[in-house]
C-alpha cells in the first residue's frame, strides 16, 4: 500500500481533497450564498514545484495559515528548509542541535506544521535551517492513574496521544482546531487553546512538568502539582515557540472520559446581550466545560442557524456526577438576559450535540481549502479582552475588519458582495472573554499574500489599539511579531532577549519568532 | 495618642503581647501537655537593642521566620538595612533606585516584613543596604465591577485592601496566614497561598496585570482575562521576590463576597484513607473552596480535636447560588474512605464553623511568640507533592523530620519529652497534595538558631530528595536557597540569572534570593 501522503499545500491527506464535482457545487453555493467568490482553481500539482535549495528534503507543508496554503496552492515554497532531521530520542536532538551550532545553520523544531501564524516557516534570510521533526516521538511513556497524569512524547498528535491514554481510560481531552495533526510539544510551545471554555483553557493549565533540550543542557521541571519556589520553569518555556529549547517531553494532566454530559442551545435577538449573559454564566462559579457563543453571521456560516439568532452552545461534563443541576442554574441567568433555550440534551458520554459541533469544528481547516480553490479569501482573528471594554473593543473590532478587507479586496464595505465578518466567543473567564474573528472576502487571484497581508495588519492594529492581545491561542510566530512587540512589557522583551542569548548563544533556534533573528 | 507600635521581634503589635499572666499560664499548660518547653524569658527590650550601622532608622523587624523571632527576642539585629526609604509613588520608587545604583548600595522591596524564609532581611554582606517600606503605596486605585478586577496599589495589606474594596461589596478574598500584615505586593512577589484549597491556590491566579518599576524601566503588562502571546510576562514577575523590579501596583481578580457557604467536618480514624477521600474529592471537579485534612495531632494542636482522629475540614462557596448539592456530592467519597460526618452546616455569609478556624488560623503567628518565650521551638515545613507518592512522601518527612528534630534538641525521638510533629493538607490538586509540617520541640535556650538550622537542613533534604518542592506558597527567600538550587532546572536558572543581570545590572535588588549576590 502506498504511504498516505499529506496535501503539500492545504490541511489534512491528499486523499481527503474534495472531488471535482464536490468542487464545483461547493463553489455554485459560496457564489450563492457569499455573493462572491465561485471560481473554481486547481492547486499546482507537487511535482511542478521547484525548490530553492539543495540538501532537501520535500517539505509537507511548513505552516497553515491562510497565506501557507494559498503560497502552497500557487506551489511557491519561498522558504524551504535545507534538511528536515527526524530524531527518534533525545540525544539524537543534541546532536542535531551540536552539528547546527557547528554548522551556523538555524533549527527550527516542528509538530504538525499547524501553525497559522509563520511560527514553524523557515524565513530566516540566508542562514540554512534545519527543520527538527518531532513526529517519531509519539508515545505516550508512562501513566499515573493516581495522580491522573500521563508522560508523553512532544511528537503525539492528538489522536495519536488520545489512542494511547483511552487504553488506560483516561483522556486529555484538549482538542483545539488542529487536533488532528498537531501536536503536544507544539501545543505547548504555543500556548494553544483547547476543548474548556473555563478554567482550563489553554494547555498551559495541563502541563505539569517539562522536559527540554537546550543548547546548554537539559531543561526539566519536577513533576508537581502546585509549587511557589520562585518564577515558574514551566511557565518560562510554554509559549516559548521553539526559542529557548526542543520540548521533548511532558507530564499533563489527564482525565477519566467524562460519563456525563449535558448541552443546550440558547438563542438571542441581541449580541451584546448574549455576551451579558455569558458574562454572568462565566462569573457564577459554575465553570462549564463549553461555552461557545456564535453571533448570528458565524451561525449561519457553521450551519447551526438560519442567520437571524445569536446561538449559546452550553455544555457541562464530568466523569464523577451528573451535571443537569449545573446547566438548570447556568440556564436561568440565560434566560434572564432574554435567551430562548431549545431542548436540553444529556448523554451518557457518546455522541452528542455537542460532539457533533466538535466534528464541524475539526473540519473547518479543510473547508478552508475549498474556499482557496473557489477563490475566497477566509482568515481569522482571535483576542482576549475584558469585559468593561467588550462591548465597545466587539464594535470597533468588527467594524474596522468591514472597512478594512472590503479595501483590500476592492469591494464595498456594505451591501451585495460585501466581505463576510462574524464573531464567537470562543473561552470565556470571570474577568472577560476570547472573541474569535472569520472573515470571507473574493479573493485577489494571484495576489492573495498580499491582500491577506493588507488585511493582517489592518485588524491586527485595531486589537492592540482597543487594548486586546494579538493572540488569545494562535501564537505568535513571524507574522504576529509588530503587534506583539507592541503588547508586551519593554523590561520584559529584554529579560526574555537576555535569558535566549544565554541559553542559545548562536542565536540558531527558531530565529525571528518572539525575538528578532 | 502615642503611635502604635509593632512588636520588634515578633508578629503584631506591642499590645497584643500576652500578659505576665498569660504567658506563665500559657508555659504551665505547654509543659503539661508537651512535656517540654515551659520556662518563660523575656525578649530583650528594644532600648536594649544595639545596631550595627549609622544612617540607620529603627526596623520594624525584618522577616517573620522563627530565626528572626527568636534573633529579635534576644535583641540580636545583625543585619539592619542602612535607610529605610518610604516612597509615595512611582516617581519615588525610581529615585531610590537610581540613588542606590549610583552608591553601589542594594535594594530589598518590603511589604509587610512577613517573609518566613529570609526574604526580606539585608544578609547581604558588606554592601549598604535600602529596605524600600511600600506602605504608603496602599489605595485601591480602581474597581472594575464589570470584569469583577481591581487595581492596588503593592503596600496595601491584607485587611487594608479588604476594606477598601468592602465599599464595592467585593472582596480579593486571598487569606494566607500572613493576612493581617502582608502586602498584595508581597503575596505577588512571592506566589503566596490563600483561602481557596482547590483551584485559585496561589496569588498567581488573581492576577490580571502587573506594574512593576525595573532599574531599565516600567514593566507593565495589558489587562487580558487570557493571552497566548508568548511566555507570560506575568508569571516571570510572579514569584520572583524583588530580583526583577519592585511591583508598584496590580490588577487583580476580585469577586463579590459570598451569600452562600457550607461547611463539615469529617472525621477518619486513618491518616491514609483520609487522604485517599481527599485525592477523590480534589479530582471531582467540585472544587471544595476549603478542603483541609489536619492529622490527629494537627487537630489536636489547634483545638480542633482530641488527637484521636484526622479531621478533614470541607467548605464550599458562592455569591450565586446555594452548594449544598456540593456539599452531598463532595461528602459520598469522604463516607466510602471511612469517614464519619458530623454536623453540615450552611450558613447565610456571615460567621460560621470555617470563619471561625480561619480566626485561629491567623492567630497562629501570635502564638508562636508565646512558644518562643517559654522555650518552645516552633517551625513548620511545606511542599507540594503528586498523589502517586503521596503516602510514602509524608511517611518519609515524618519520620525524618521527628529523628532530625530529637537529634537536634537533645531529645528522644519517642515517648515523653519527644518532639511533637503534625501534618495537615492545606491545598490539594487533581494531580496531588500540598502538606504542611508543624514541629515542637524543647528549645535549646540561646542555641535556637543553631538548632533550628540544623531541623531546616534535615527536613529541607528530606523534601527534595523525596520528589518535592522546597516550598509551595511560603518562598524561597535566603533560607531555602541551597534546597531550591536543587530543584529548578539548571537552564531555567541560567536563563533567570542572565534576565535578571538583563534588568538590573548592578546587581542591586534584593541580592542573595533566588540567585546568589
């Protein structure tokens, strides 16, 4: 049987592109609906594109963010890396990172190749750049069902680590967008966001200790479940993208599967309203596993409405008691702020509404491709900001992407063939919430970067003005770094500057991401 | 009126001392019922007090550690800071720092000088020293009820920001042992533990933003409920006691004051299960606000018991609804591991059973000096440590702890006149446990110091050799540093030390914690 080969320029397997007719029709219905795009394109095949460099090895992609696949689609690989390593334990990372150091060339450590933010694409310049691939360090080491914790390799992916924890029962149960390919070590190299509207969030809640390699030694953390002995280690490598160390291991939390689950939907006439209420459900202490609120743009766009209703999808899990009590409490504030509960669904664990939403959401990234190939331009935007200032910072915001990708894409802000802007919430905290941003807009065919480009930067000014963060859980990789920049403490950006110099004198790991090269 | 004045060598103030009464009473009943300890001294006067330097203003006493208890009741004040600075705002701060850096003189942030680890005390060698007292830094500049935060200023205290936020009917509801004199500052700089047994256990979870003043200028990160941009600045300055820049003010986390409580006691004949219940009750997901196991001898020695059986304090929270479901839930497992409950009792906010041990809780500290002035030596040890290690963790620390303790004052580790040791879980997590050691023994009058390094040396190994970490919210200070050193990652203390060398060049704040001068 031939190797299953990944698409070289959009999410997931070769075997998984739509097929002609399936193109053809999604693109009759993006015309009819979007009033834009429809133009169906077909990819530069793989065995068109032309590499820059020599000791190469073919890249299966080197990012996905929106500008990777459309570059990808095109076939313009400007930046290939010059040898991809494949390490199978860590000394063979040391001696991947010795003969870089030697060499002067960068090294880049790699997971799934998930990253939509330029944090894994070998834009250096000059320098040569080692592609450090991680994927044949997959297995989960060993289990601790006391303590609920589980050691894993950096290169799991998420189904990969989630087959190997079901064995003992148990589950991590972080599933951002890109569960399928990503991985742990990249999870955490990124902060990513996952399955918990509260409390646990991010993955950073999940790890409890770190193993890392450095140039100047290996990085490891105890294994504990709470510590005040100084600055957290732990916290100083999650979200380091790759500057500071390889991660090769890690100690997370684990779970028993949930046995109970409860959902509902609430729909509202009013947005701000809507977000009233979920402020009041994110302040209440009742902590609901999903929390997930659609303005009516991005359900009608999700399929889970008609695009006249703001849809609230609550859920609450666990694995030790029924949960019904904690939705009926959760529901009345809904209510109160003028939510229309539909049906209220409990599950024994297996399938639900809210698995179902899961499955549409996992299948987002592929839908993507199919806009590149119909000609629509799609990106997202997430952010964090608090609830004093969200209702304004949710305005501005939206308003200013309008205005913004309709210039950029030389079509009216309003109107017939307008860009397509919506809004989620996507976690939510006591203290404020992560909006999640999608715009759809005709693309500029052939000068997509560009138009993407324009548009990046326009809406990411107005998250840093409006006080939010460029980032709630994409990183921040290459293309984040202005914005970023201007967020963080000055004394801060020097201090981290300061301890990568010590830690990688030679500059080489991960170059341009976080810190400039 | 004359100003009141806080005890030179001990905690609180001049007249919260004990009478001549008292503390013969107090000796009598510690002989009879420790079988040692008993002969009442008295602190050597403050006008007695000789101090080492010239440009010299009074302390108030610096540190909090039993060391510093028993050096200020013999009147030995070895180490005095040189001037005592008391900024009233951010503009002061500055120019004592560039004062200090321009005379080559260090720099030790002070709150409220409760640090039990040598935190605070200027052991720093020939070098000038400047304590930089915050407590005119003590307004609650800003309440923002909408996202439920407010912004403090560093030198507020425990009671002193309560107050001031009593008026919004919120509450930081962050009660740490040192509640009464401690800084939000001081807790921030040093990962403090507070009132919440599960979830939000340290300081660092209240905090939304921090400003501090570097030597290289003012580090200030954004609001955000949430961020995944990079590292987090935060959480490099949470726990970094002073070596970084001193913490001028933070956005914290608030929450309205709770209209709904329940408490219970829980009763179990065996330490063991007892902890079993707890490991259940932590990986629930109910998140018990208090849920405290005091061991046999724990109970008895806060009155809380008659030394027969291990007492589990349980206790939930809300200011949105009633948690007596909580409450039923939390207490099936306690039952299946063998435990007796006794009354629940739910109160409406006010006073209760859990009110009421926090009273003597923080009136631990006063007793402590009434220890030391009839010859008691009082020191307590905390860690952290994972379930999977957890019963022979605490059989180990006990057991070393009691032979380190017998060996150091001259005692039998067994039978009459032995050394009291106790335990009880103060905060506990899915993955584990924090312990925290009490120990009594018969002082050896004028060789405290002595005796009480070599119980902190035994005690200290025996934690770290054992997998945990040399403290979970009192610090690292001076006291635990040949223990810590051990513990963190080699690179992370490289990469700490080159940051702070970044942002402080001259090496001047509070040398000597977390890193050597």
């Amino acid at each position: 049987m031939a190797e299953r080969r990944l698409k070289h320029w959009g999410w997931g397997y070769e075997d998984q592109a739509p097929t002609a007719t399936q193109l053809r029709e999604a693109a009759e219905g993006i015309r009819a609906r979007f009033g834009f795009g429809g133009e169906v394109e077909k990819p530069v095949p793989l065995e068109e594109v032309e590499l820059r460099a020599s000791r190469l090895k073919r890249p299966s992609g080197l990012g996905k963010a929106y500008r990777d696949v459309v570059r990808g689609f095109y076939g313009r690989f400007e930046n290939p890396p010059d040898l991809v390593a494949f390490p199978r334990d860590e000394s063979e990372i040391e001696a991947v990172l010795s003969w870089a150091e030697a060499e002067g060339a960068a090294v880049i450590p790699f997971g799934g190749g998930t990253s939509v933010v330029g944090g894994v694409e070998p834009r250096v310049g000059e320098r040569p750049v080692v592609s450090l691939d991680l994927r044949r360090l997959d297995r989960v080491l060993e289990v601790d069902p006391a303590s609920l914790a589980a050691r894993i390799q950096a290169g799991a992916t998420g189904p990969g680590l989630e087959d190997q924890l079901r064995e003992h029962g148990l589950t991590l149960r972080h599933f951002p967008q890109s569960f399928e390919y990503a991985t742990l070590g990249g999870w955490i190299a990124t902060r990513a966001g996952g399955h918990f509207a509260t409390l646990e969030t991010h993955i950073d809640d999940l790890v409890e200790s770190v193993r890392a390699i450095t140039p100047r030694g290996t990085w490891e953390s105890r294994r504990l479940p709470g510590s005040g002995a100084g600055p957290s280690p732990d916290r100083m490598l999650v979200g380091s993208e790759g500057i500071l160390g390889v991660i090769a291991e890690a100690w997370v939390r684990v779970r028993p599967r949930p046995r109970f689950k409860v959902s509902a939907g609430v729909t509202f006439k009013d947005f701000d309203e809507a977000a009233e209420a979920v402020r009041a459900i994110a302040q209440s202490g009742l902590h609901p596993a999903n929390c997930r609120l659609l303005d009516a743009a991005e359900a009608e766009l999700t399929g889970a409405g008609d695009g006249s209703a703001n849809l609230l999808i609550l859920g609450f899990e666990s694995a030790d008691h029924p949960v019904d009590h904690w939705m009926d409490l959760a529901l009345a504030p809904a209510r109160e702020h003028g939510g229309s509960t539909g049906e209220v669904r409990t599950s024994g664990g297996g399938d639900d509404a809210v698995g179902a939403w899961r499955g549409a959401f996992l299948l987002a990234p592929y839908l993507r491709d199919t806009f590149v190939a119909c000609g629509v331009l799609s990106e997202t935007f997430e952010t964090a900001i608090t609830w004093d200032r969200f209702e304004e910072f949710h305005a501005t915001v939206m308003e200013t992407t309008r205005r913004a990708v309709a210039a950029a894409s030389g079509v009216p802000a309003d109107g017939p063939g307008a860009p397509r802007v919506s809004c989620r919430l996507t976690h939510v905290y006591p203290d404020g919430a992560a909006p999640y941003f999608t715009v759809l807009a005709p693309a500029i065919r052939g000068g997509e970067v560009e138009q993407w480009d324009e548009i990046k930067a326009a809406v990411s000014e107005a998250l840093i003005d409006a006080g939010g963060t460029i980032t709630h859980h994409h990183a921040v990789g290459r293309d984040h770094r202005p914005w970023y920049d201007r967020q963080r403490p000055a004394p801060f950006a020097a201090a981290l500057r300061a301890a990568k110099a010590e830690l990688d004198p030679a500059g080489m790991l991960n170059p341009g991401v976080l810190l400039d090269p």
